[in-house]
C-alpha cells in the first residue's frame, strides 16, 4: 500500500504511526514517572513504620503508637466528626441542589451567586470569629461544632455540584410525575435523589476526605483528650519526645488508611459525579 492510497483510505501511513507510537510511549513514561513520585512518600511511611528501628523489634512503632495515645478513641472522633459532616452536607447539598434546578423562587439566582461567591473566601479568615460564636452557644467542645464547621465548609461547593447535576436531567421527569399526581417531595425522594446517587456520592467521599484530614478545626474545637481527633492525636506526638518521627510518621500512615480505603472504593463514583456536576 503506498502513502497516496493509505491517505486515501484513511489509513495512517508509517511514519504516522511510529510518530503515534513514540507520542504513546513518551505519555506512559511521564505518568509513570508521576505516579512513582506520588507513591514514594506513602511508600517511605510503609517502610518505615514496618521496618525496626536501630536495635529495635519489627512493628515496635505501632506497639508503641497505641501504647502512647489512645488510637481507638481517636478513630471513633474522626469518624464521628467526618460522619455527621457528611452525612449533614449530603442531605443538604442534594435538596438544596433540586431546589435551585428544578424549582426556581424569586431571589434563587442571586442566592446561588452568594453560593459562588462563598467559595473564594478562605476558611482560616473566619475561623477566630466563628471560634467565639460557637464558645458563645457551647460549640467548643463538643461534637456538633466540628461538625457544623466541616459542614459549612463544605456547602457551598456541594450545592454547586448539585445544581449542576440535577439541571442536567430532563425536566420532563419532574413534569410527567406532577401529572401523575406526585408531589415534588415524592418527586424528590423516589425519582430525583436515586438518579443523584453519583454526585450524592461525591459530595459525601469529598466532605470525608476534608473533615478527617483537618487539624485546624478539629484542634480547637475539640480541645479536651477524649474528643481528639486522630490528626490531632498524632499531632500531638510531636510533643512525646525529640525523637518521635518515626513515631509521628507511623501515626500518619495509620490516619490515612480510611481516606484511602474510601478514595479506592468510591473512586469510579468520584470521577462520574464530579465530570457530570461540573462539566454540564
């Protein structure tokens, strides 16, 4: 076959293909060098956490984490922290969003413009203000008070990402189930938020991630032992002794294991929810 006819019937000559191939090969090469430059400091925290340390017993680092702080009880915080974060920002993020798409009010355009606006204003400019009016109520100290925080913080994208997604579905569900005598609270609950579970998805593995790896917050508003988070508590490692990084890395490996089992399990419902809340 010559290059004319190849042209000619679509076909890619040889040259072209060797250029594709090379292109292909360089592409893999830089992604693969990526990845390995993204897994070397899990992989260090692997390594060092396992490996005994000088005239020491394999796994002594973890023997002594959960000898020093109270991994347990700290565990149990984050989850309920993250949790009720969560759960809280999925719920309001999802009604909210079918609110703004699919039943407009007077003033919603403008109030989803607030919405916008709110995510360009950093958290850490609020915080001292927020800090004193949760004191105020009794929010320092207990668990609600993260909560509401993470939650907060949370919102505004969640509700975008919502929005997006609800207005990408024909409004013709909403209209033909009307017809048929269903409320637009069964609309909601039976047909809508089950066609959501993608980005409900989303909303809830992004509100997670946030809130359990937060120290910030968590440290101050949590300020007694028994309410620590686990980032706290491995923060709080730095403190044991002067030479407590192993001890403070094994800590971190231990924190990072359920943000990672979530970010695994939950990863295709990430990139479809995230494309179709934000690419429509």
């Amino acid at each position: 076959m010559t290059l004319e006819t190849a042209a000619k019937d679509g076909v890619p000559a040889r040259g072209e293909t060797m250029a594709l191939g090379r292109g292909t090969r360089i592409a893999f090469l830089i992604v693969l060098i990526a990845a390995l430059a993204s897994l070397y400091p899990f992989g260090s925290l692997i390594v060092t956490s396992i490996l005994p340390p000088l005239n020491g017993q394999p796994l002594e680092l973890w023997q002594r984490l959960f000898s020093q702080i109270p991994v347990g009880t700290f565990m149990l915080n984050s989850a309920i922290v993250a949790g009720g974060a969560m759960v809280l920002v999925s719920i309001v993020s999802c009604m909210a969003g079918y609110g703004f798409s699919k039943l407009p009010f007077p003033g919603s355009a403008q109030l989803f413009a607030v919405l916008v606006a709110a995510l360009s204003v950093p958290q850490a400019t609020t915080i001292i203000s927020n800090y004193f009016n949760f004191a105020a109520v009794g929010g320092v100290g207990a668990y609600w008070g993260p909560i509401l925080m993470y939650a907060a913080g949370s919102t505004p994208f969640s509700v975008i990402l919502m929005t997006n997604f609800f207005k990408a579905l024909p409004d013709e569900l909403v209209e033909s189930a009307v017809i048929d005598g269903a409320s637009y609270r069964q609309v909601f609950l039976m047909i809508m938020a089950p066609l959501a579970a993608p980005a409900v998805t989303t909303v809830a593995v992004l509100c997670f991630l946030g809130s359990w790896n937060d120290l910030l917050v968590a440290m101050l508003w949590l300020p007694d032992t028994g309410l620590r988070t686990i980032s706290v508590g491995v923060a709080t490692l730095a403190g044991v002794r002067a030479n407590s990084i192993d001890l403070i890395l094994t800590g971190s490996l231990f924190s990072a294991i359920p943000p990672i089992l979530a970010f695994i399990i939950f990863q295709r419902y990430l990139v479809s929810g995230i494309v179709s809340g934000i690419g429509k």
